[in-house]
C-alpha cells in the first residue's frame, strides 16, 4: 500500500474541494440509469455517491424517500420517522429534500433544532420512543456518508429496531427507488422545504438533550468526574460536536475540546494514506492533530462526521489499533457489567481480530463472528443475547447497565467516553489494558491491504465456496478451516476466510473500486504476517486462472 506524499498533511488549497459547485450539481445533475454506478444502491451503509459523479442528487434522495414512505405503509409504520443529518456538504440538501417528501406523505418526522445529528442518537431515540409500545413504532433516516471524503453523500434507513435495516428491506427500498427514477419520478410527493418545516406533522425533538442524559445509565460517569482525570475530545468538524460540551458541563468531567471548527470542506483535516481528505477516526494520517496534543490528556478520542466510530489516543501508545481497543472494552465490559444476562455474547465480525476470540473464551462468553456489517448485531443487542457487537472499523455498541438495548447502530461517543471509565476504574489507559491482555493471551500482528481486482476476480470472490480451496498450507502452518460463509448465522460475507493456528487472512471485494480488501493476522510476528500477505494474494492470484 503506497502512502501518498500528502499524508498526514495539509492539503494545498487546489485540492480542497469546491462546496459550491457540489452542491449546485446536487440540484441541477440527473442519474443516468443506464450507468450501474447512477442507480440507488443500498450496501452495507445505505446509498452512497456524489453529486460530482451523479451517484447523489435530489432525484436520488426524492426517490429513495418516496420508496421508505412506500415501505412504511405497505408494513403499517405510522409512527414518526427520526431524521438527522451530518456535517458533510451533500447532508443538509438531502435533509431539506427528504423533509419535502415526508411533509407531502403526511407522515410525522422528528427534526432537531437546527442541529446536526449524529448517528447513535438517531438509534438511541428510536429505541427510546419505542420501548413499551407495540403498535404505532418509529423508525429514522440517517443522512450521512459516515467518514467519507467531503464530496460524498449518503443515505440510510434505520428500521423499527433502531439499526440499520437488512438487505431483505433494503433491497425493496432500492428496487423502488431505481423504479422512481426510471419513471422521471413519477408518483413521488413533494412539498416545498418552506412548507415542509411548519408542516402539522413536522415535529422538533430534543436528540442532544435525551441522549446527554441518559448516559449515566449506560457509562460509569460518576466514575470518571470522581478520578479528575484529563480527557481530549477532537470533535474532527462532526455532527457530535455540540454533545462534548454539553456532556463535560452536565457530568462535570475534566474535557478539553480542541477545536470548534465546522468546514464543510474539511480542510482543516490532515490527508489520509491516500492523500484524500477522509474523516477516519482510527487513521493515523488523519488524526495527527490529536496526537501531536496526546500528552496533554491521560486519554483523548476522536469521531468521524456521523460519530458512529471512534478513535482512541492514549499519553502512551498514541492511537489505538481499532482491534486492540475493541478486545480491551469487551474484557473491561464483561468483568464490570452485572446487570447483563451470564448468557450475554461477545459480537464481532470474521475479519476483526482473533484476540477478540480468546477475550471471550477467557471470559467463558460466546462469540457470534458475523459478516461485515453492524445490522447482523441488532436482535442480539436488541434482546440482550449480546451484550457488545463491534467491527474491525472502530465501530461498536454495548448495552446500558441493566442488560437493555441502547444503541443498535455504532455510537462513537460511547465507545470513547468508555476508555475515560477504563482508566477511571482500573487505573490503566486502554492502551495499558490491552498490554496485560497480551502477557495473557499472546501479542496478535494484524493489518489490511488493498489489492487490484478484475471485475471477474470480483464475481469470483462473491461466488466462492471452500471447495474451491484447494491449498493446505498459509505461511508454513496447515490450514484448519476455510471459511465463506459467517459461523454464528451461516451468512454469506462475499468473500474467503482462510485459518491456520498461527493465523489467517480474509479477501472480499470492494463494492465500489477494482481492489479486493485483504485482512491478515499473525500470531507470531511482522515476518509472519507479510508472509501470510504475500500467500493470501497469490492464493486469490491463483484463483482466477
């Protein structure tokens, strides 16, 4: 993987992105449907695109919205839609858009003051309005492209149950959108945005205030004021930034936030690998300004524009590997969480750490390993078979004290206010925490590539099935499994699993670029874990032929 000479750094104000021609071309851009990349495509996150390649644009937004009102009343939702938006350029006009159609539909939506609105509150306040009620549910519209560069836009639909909604929902909701646009939008509702905000069924709701004060039922916050200790939070421009303030002053904890800064253009983030600008919490490319602050605070973290993921500088180690905080929040979680169910698991996805797999072993927890994804996390979170489901991309949730659901989608802000409760109560930063879980279970190597990928490698990979593996050795150890489908729910992930003892790899394609991701991990060393590299890519090379 080739590092970019501006990474890490500043982009040059000839690469910063033109906001004003972004969203011009949001109104004035129509899809060709002829184009695959210009149709409505729900993957793991929702749709994404650009108004600069006509992937978003009001006709997207207008169809998709018609298409979730259309779900909503063939299933009999009649409950309010919670809509929030983040501080990506693309977020608001498709906010302003979605708001028309849902005024013309008569149907209720939840809208904060003027506010921006991450992720997990969104879920937090559907699961909240929700609980004791059978009839009459809510579901919510998430408008983001999580910590995607600042030309991008994004659009997902949270059902019932507070998560993101499953393909078997998402696939209706793309077939009829894609059918709104083919038919120059014929059928869809729509009032103008004026009209739309004073409308009878418009309603503003109080996201920062509920979730604010509610976390002491989810978090040790008491715990944190009593140590002093010093945290950083790096708001990174996002829809959180208004929340750190309010959740220092309410609980009266030490928290320094480092800059107030909203830019639309992001320019003020340093450049990821790649040289693009990308809000990604658990880069170091992107997080330099906090970590060239990190000795100021014990702790400090970071949440991309959406808050759904986090990133975690501690005074000693810098920022966290997202898998090595993961395994020290599920250890610390399990051993100070009584009120969940003895039965609770430990949710994970199959190219997330090994070390999260002897974390629940040591703790005599189950592990449900699950396809790429959060929404295979939601009904164990939901009915408290899981008490913690998180991704290899810093994504994660847990439950509240008392073994109920908090959030079903990835809360960035209570994953980073937990490494303030670790050090609170166990007097070791989380980075310290993860060092005493190596002495015990051993010291994992673990890093992904990008590989280049024909269109037919891709269609290769998705269709895989183990016999097609014919190998039996990865990097010197014989292969114990080979794996495409999910252990915990027998879901195809698109893509293989290859184990030995020492280690494993896992290859699926990109849904949007030419690459295959390659994860690896060793359990020996750095020397193993290039040799494994090197085995995965001509193992898939090998594939093809």
């Amino acid at each position: 993987m080739k590092i970019h000479e501006y990474a890490g750094k500043h982009l040059p104000e000839d690469k910063i992105t033109d906001i004003d021609k972004l969203i011009k071309m949001y109104y004035s851009e129509k899809p060709d449907m002829s184009a695959p990349e210009n149709r409505v495509s729900f993957g793991t996150s929702g749709h994404r695109g650009s108004s600069f390649k006509s992937s978003f644009t009001e006709s997207h937004i207008l169809a998709i919205t018609q298409a979730i009102c259309d779900y909503r009343k063939k299933e009999n939702i009649t409950g309010p839609v919670f809509i929030g938006y983040d501080t990506h350029a693309l977020s608001r006009p498709a906010f302003e858009t979605a708001l028309e159609v849902l005024a013309a539909n008569e149907t209720d939506a939840m809208i904060a003051d003027n506010d921006y609105t991450p992720t997990p509150s969104v879920s937090h306040a559907i699961i909240s309005y929700n609980s004791g009620r059978i009839s009459g549910l809510a579901d919510g519209i998430v408008i983001t492209p999580s910590h995607n560069p600042p030309s991008d836009g994004g659009f997902k639909y949270n059902t019932i149950n507070g998560g993101p909604a499953d393909i078997s929902i998402t696939s209706q909701i793309q077939d009829a959108a894609n059918s709104y646009l083919e038919n120059n939008l014929n059928g869809v509702k729509r009032v103008p945005f004026n009209q739309a905000l004073i409308a009878s069924t418009t309603h503003t709701y109080e996201y920062r205030h509920n979730y604010v004060r509610d976390l002491c039922n989810v978090l040790d916050m008491e715990s944190i004021r009593a140590s002093g200790i010093i945290l950083g939070a790096d708001p990174l421009g996002g829809s959180g930034i208004s929340y750190w303030g309010e959740i220092a002053d309410f609980y009266k904890i030490n928290l320094e936030i480092v800059s107030n800064e909203v830019d639309k253009s992001f320019k003020f983030m340093t450049a990821d690998w790649d040289g693009k600008i990308r809000m990604d919490p658990s880069s170091k490319y992107a997080m330099q300004r906090l970590l060239s602050i990190k000795d100021k605070f014990e702790v400090s973290f970071g949440c991309d524009p959406d808050y759904d993921r986090h990133g975690i500088v501690t005074k000693t180690h810098g920022l966290m590997q997202p898998n090595h905080y993961l395994s020290a929040a599920i250890d610390y979680l399990f051993r100070h969480r009584a009120g969940w169910k003895v039965t609770a698991g430990v949710g994970k996805t199959l190219v997330s750490s090994s070390m999260i797999d002897r974390v629940a072993r040591g703790l005599n927890r189950n592990l449900a390993e699950v396809p790429v994804g959060f929404k295979w996390f939601v009904s164990g979170l939901i009915d408290g078979s899981l008490g913690f489901g998180g991704e290899e991309s810093a994504g994660a949730s847990f439950l509240r004290f008392d073994g109920k659901p908090w959030s079903t989608d990835k809360d960035g802000i209570i994953l980073a206010l937990l490494s303030g409760e670790i050090t609170a109560k166990t007097k070791l930063n989380p980075s310290q925490y993860y060092d005493k879980l190596t002495e015990k279970y051993g010291k994992p190597c673990y890093a992904r590539h990008d590989a280049p990928c024909s269109p037919e490698l891709k269609k290769m990979l998705k269709s895989l099935s183990p016999e097609k593996v014919t190998f039996k050795e990865l990097a010197g150890s014989k292969i114990t499994k080979i794996e495409t489908k999910a252990s915990s729910n027998n879901a195809a992930f698109g893509g293989v699993k290859i184990s030995s003892e020492n280690g494993w790899f896992a290859a699926r394609p990109s849904g949007t670029e030419n690459v295959y991701k390659i994860y690896a991990e060793s359990f020996k060393d750095e020397s193993h874990l290039n040799e494994i590299f090197s085995n995965a890519e001509n193992m898939i090379a090998s594939l093809e032929k």
